[in-house]
C-alpha cells in the first residue's frame, strides 16, 4: 500500500493528529496515479476503486485462487498441459459489506501475483483467533510494466496483493 498505509490508518485514531490532512493528501495523490488507468476499467468498476473506503467495515466472505492450466476434468483421459493462456491463473473474492446488505465480488483473471500477508508481520490490530478482520482501504495501480495491482489493506493489517490483467465486479443483493 502506498498511499493508505497502516501507519495513516493508525494516524486517524490519534485525536491529537493532523490525520485529516494526511487523508486528504493521500486521496488527492492517490486519485491522480489512478486516473490514467480509467480507460483500462469499466465505468463503474472504475467509481469503486475511485473510492478507497467504499467497504470499509467488509468482511472477508471467500478467497478463492484457480488454476487454469490444469489440461482435462479428472474424468476425462490425460491430455498434454497446453494453455492458449501465458497466465491461466484467476483469483476470486468475495466480501458482505459492513451493513451486510450487499455481496461485491471480485474475479481477476490473467494473474501473474498473489500475495496474502497473513498473519503480517507489521500486525495492526490482529488477534490471535482472528481472521483478516475488516476490510480498510484498497488501493489500484498499474506496475512499472503495465499489469494492474490490487491491495487490500485489513484491520489486522493482513494485506491481499494481486497483479492482473482484467478484473470484473459484481454487486448483488446478500440477503433474499
């Protein structure tokens, strides 16, 4: 995470800061490094990472990483390992957001990173017993070679990094 660090997030519960101020630089920089990639995203997908704490309080639902590459079902005979794709893996998320009234899922696909900090190191307020705890902020960036790259930053300072090539988003109701 660059801009919206645990260090900024730890900031924002010291009364005595000028945190305000910080977020508001953060955000300001943040939005100018991402606004090159708005032809790369669809509208909408684009306003959701335009917002760094649009499920702030979101939980963790399912993190699901596939492997593309595998050749044939395990019903079918064996087959060589061809892929017409150079990065086969996906990875798919989803999360309840904080007034558990909505599902966002998140399918990247052409992977070629997966990080999951978890438990991290630099704990922010992680527990033992705990899972990832709530979702903060996210950040979207392009690398230095032009792949995507999604973090989340959690309250237990647990990080999920992935670097992608296309990413879809999917809201929906979470309850009937």
């Amino acid at each position: 995470m660059k801009f919206f660090t645990k260090q900024l997030w730890e900031s924002d519960q010291d009364v005595d800061s000028n945190s305000d101020e910080q977020w508001d630089r953060c955000l300001k920089d943040y939005l100018a490094q991402l606004e090159p990639l708005r032809t790369r995203l669809a509208e909408a997908d684009f306003s959701f990472f335009s917002a760094p704490d649009v499920l702030h309080g979101a939980e963790l639902m399912e993190l699901t990483v596939r492997d593309g590459s595998r050749p044939a079902p395990l019903t079918d005979s064996p087959r060589p390992w061809l892929t017409v794709f150079s990065h086969p893996v996906q990875v798919g998320t989803i999360f309840l957001d904080a007034e558990e009234e909505f599902l966002w899922t998140l399918e990247y696909s052409a992977v070629r990173k997966v990080v999951i900090d978890f438990p991290s190191d630099s704990r922010f307020r992680y527990e033992n017993g705990h899972g990832f705890g709530d979702w903060g902020y996210h950040e979207l960036s392009e690398t230095s070679d032009g792949w995507l790259r999604h973090e989340v930053l959690f309250a237990s300072g647990s990080v999920l990094l992935f670097e992608f090539q296309r990413v879809e988003l999917k809201r929906a109701q979470a309850r009937p």
